[in-house]
C-alpha cells in the first residue's frame, strides 16, 4: 500500500471517530501552593469540542487522497 493511501485510510479513519465522539475530556492536576512539605493540588477538568465539519473534511481529504493514490498505481 502506498504512503498516500495508507494516509487517507488513517484520514478516513479519525473523521469516523471526529463524527461519533462529541467532546475530548481530560482532567490537569495544577500544584496550587508548594510550600516544604506542604503541596496543595487542584484538579481541573478541560472539556475540547470536536466540530462535526472537522471529521466531514477529514473523511473528504481521506478519500481524495485514496483516489489519488489509486490513480497514480
């Protein structure tokens, strides 16, 4: 399999994922006050949506690029 195409496949590929999944959560752990001893941590949950036209785009690049690939074979 060519790199292009194997490149589009992967496209293909995190724009499904882009289309099923909403959001991306995670959770930071900041140090709040580091004194000695003494360390207070907070933890803050950061939430990163995922637009849908951004996993539509992937999946169009992805294609062209398997078409690209198979058309140069």
């Amino acid at each position: 399999m060519k790199p292009i195409m194997l490149f589009g496949v992967l496209l293909i590929v995190a724009g499904i994922v882009g289309l099923g999944v909403a959001n991306i959560s995670f959770t930071e752990q900041k140090t709040v006050l580091d004194a000695g001893p003494l360390k207070i941590t907070k933890e803050e949950q950061h939430t990163i949506p995922v637009p849908t036209i951004a996993g539509i785009a992937a999946i169009v690049v992805g294609l062209g690029l398997c078409f690209m690939g198979r058309k140069t074979a």
